[in-house]
C-alpha cells in the first residue's frame, strides 16, 4: 500500500477534480491503493473499483472494507 511517488498525483486530482464527489469509479484499481487515500482525505465517499485480477480485489477488499470491488475487463 506504500506508493509515495503517484500520492502526490492522487491527493491533487482529488483537491481539483473530486473534492465534491460523492462516489468515485476506479478503473484497474489493482489492490485498492487510490481507494484508500481518496477515503483518507474523505471517508464517506462512494467507491467503486474494477480489476482484472480476483487476487488484487481480494486485497482491495482487506484493504477497503467499504469499498465495492468488482472483477471486469473495463474495455
């Protein structure tokens, strides 16, 4: 869950384009590591992540209880 250099990128987008969100999609959302810091900055937010990978989702769901975590191809 350590990944210091793209935090910065996340915490940015989410001050300009997410800050009034109430729900966010995550597109290969891998084991949940946007969810986790969108949810940091602003827990009632609705997250929603999709992956490839049943392993990863089954991290992201440890990792992000809250979230909803779905395996889907997002082509």
């Amino acid at each position: 869950m350590d990944f210091a250099p793209y935090k910065s990128r996340i915490l940015h987008f989410q001050k300009m384009y997410a800050s009034q969100a109430k729900s966010i999609i995550d597109l290969g959302c891998g084991p949940g590591n946007v969810a986790k810091v969108f949810s940091d900055q602003k827990p009632s937010y609705e997250i929603t992540g999709f992956d490839l990978s049943e392993e990863l989702l089954n991290i992201a769901r440890k990792n992000f209880p809250n979230g909803q975590f779905y395996v889907s191809d997002t082509r």
